[in-house]
C-alpha cells in the first residue's frame, strides 16, 4: 500500500504533468510511462482503477477537474481547471503540496538541507481565517520590531496576504470605537493573544486584491513626489535579465532587450519596499525612469556611503 507520502507525490506529479500538456492531454499509458520516468527511485506506476481513484481525489482535494475526452481517448483537464482566475488558487495549491512532499523528504533524506529561521506566525492563522469568515473584529496585541512594548489593536479583518514568506492580516483597524477607513497590514509573526470577538458590518465591498495590484509587495505608502501608477524602468545586463524572467518582479514586467542591455519595465506606484528589493540587486541593476525616483535611491546609497568614512 502506498504511503501518504508516496501518494502526495503522485498527486502532485499527475497535475504537473497534465498541467504541462495543457489541451493535448495524456493516454493512460502515457501518463503511466511518465510517471516511471519521474520517480526513478520509487515505483509510481499504477492501475486504472487506482487513477480513476487519484482523479477523485484530485478533485475533491485540490478543486482541479481531469476528465476523460472519449472522442480522442486522452484525459486531460477541465476547461474550468485553466481558466485564467483559476490559476492563482491551483498554483498555490499545487505549490504548498509541493513544499508538503519536500517537508517529508526532509525527514525522511540526508541529502536535502534547509535554512533554520523561525516561524512565520501562522500559529495564529486558524483565528485570523475564523475572523474573516465570520466577519469578527480580531482583537490581539501588536508589537513591532522598535518596540519593546506590545499595543492593543482592534481589526475588522478582511484578508490574508502572503509577501516573501511572511503573512499579513489586512482590514480596518478600530481606534476610539471608530473605524479608520484606511487599508492596514500587521505581520502574524508580530501578533499575540489573538482573539476573534463581536461581529461587525462592512457596507461597502472592498476589493482588497486590487488594492495591491499596482504595489511590490505589502507597503502602499508611495515614495514622496508620487501618487499614481507610473513606469519604473530598470537596465540590467543580458545574462543578469534572465535572473528576472525566472522571478519576475511584478506581474507588470516587461522585458526588452536594448543595445545589448535588458531593459524591464514596471508599471507600479514606487514604494520604499520596491526600492529596497532593487537596491538587494546591488550592481546589477540600475534604475533609469522615473528620475525622482533615480534621485531617491541616489540619496540612500550616498548615506550609505557615509556609514562607511
């Protein structure tokens, strides 16, 4: 009998593979002969009655619909499965089995090594999700990183965001017994005593999604001198550009290649988060539009310069 790990695998392996061929679809022998090929320290391959099973399973668990199209013998996803809004929940799924199936082989190999850091604060993420779904105002303490005390803080939750590995909160906070009518992010790793308490009622529908799309990251406080969404223009070279094209820095991004440079364009509301992540690039990048924001990063890097006389 196949363990969970083994099974996880498979499942896993079963959608990549049908994901990756798209409307072309698989015979059941050829699914077969690539998952043989895949798993060569392990037998993965299985009988019909047995994928007929991780179909359904498949479905129930992961929400993504294989079907069998009768006229080409093939099975293939469902329509609904590649569908452009369905995509973000699908990658997201499919990545945390993935990070699930590294975890086993974590501790289960000697050859797999990971970095030690400290948890992310997702021991509060079941209150937090309760808080949301019931529309409960969350009610916990706050501390941030300069200081040494923790703040009381009353939120009307609205959402989870994940940015780097951290995960956010976001809603209105209640300060008075009044609403702040202005969108706010707390880290889950900086909350305690969490609680979820009274319910509330939002009139207005909030789009929180949207409210990030034009912002690297979760700071949407834009740098001076900004307001609205402009094109941020960076130059980088040939080889260095295909750093971007693995891990684009936006979904805006743009690539071009000019005079023997990758030039990638933003169109974003410049924040000092979007900063900093191309300021992480050191040399290899350069920032060349807008100009108020060339001169920004020109300020930072000559205090940085000044730490160092």
């Amino acid at each position: 009998m196949a363990t969970k790990h083994n099974l996880i695998s498979r499942l896993t392996r079963i959608v990549e593979l049908f994901q990756t061929m798209g409307e072309t679809g698989l015979t059941f022998n050829e699914l077969n002969s690539k998952l043989k090929s895949t798993f060569v320290d392990e037998n993965h391959s299985i009988s019909l009655r047995t994928f007929q099973r991780d179909i359904k399973d498949i479905q129930s668990s992961l929400k993504i619909k294989i079907i069998f199209d009768k006229k080409r013998k093939k099975y293939l996803l469902h329509n609904e499965s590649l569908a452009e809004e369905s995509k973000n929940s699908h990658l997201f799924t499919m990545e945390s089995l993935k990070m699930l199936n590294i975890a086993q082989d974590v501790s289960n190999q000697d050859f797999i090594f990971i970095d030690k850091r400290k948890g992310t604060g997702l021991d509060n993420y079941n209150t937090i999700k309760e808080a949301i779904c019931l529309k409960k105002h969350l009610e916990f303490n706050y501390q941030k990183f300069d200081q040494y005390k923790a703040d009381y803080r009353k939120l009307m939750p609205l959402a989870l965001k994940e940015s780097k590995n951290r995960w956010y909160v976001v809603g209105f906070e209640i300060k008075n017994g009044a609403k702040i009518n202005v969108l706010k992010t707390f880290a889950l790793d900086r909350i305690n005593h969490c609680e979820a308490t009274t319910e509330f009622v939002l009139k207005d529908v909030v789009d929180v999604q949207k409210h990030f799309n034009d912002y690297i990251g979760i700071t949407t406080k834009p740098l001076e001198g900004f307001s609205e969404k402009t094109t941020v223009k960076i130059e980088t070279s040939v080889e260095y550009g295909k750093y971007f094209s693995t891990l684009p820095i936006h979904p805006s991004q743009k690539t071009e290649i000019e005079n023997g440079k990758t030039i990638i364009s933003l169109q974003v509301i410049p924040t000092m988060e979007l900063v900093s992540e191309l300021l992480a690039h050191n040399h290899q990048i350069k920032i060349i539009e807008p100009e108020k924001m060339v001169q920004t990063v020109k300020q930072i890097l000559s205090k940085n310069v000044k730490q160092y006389n």
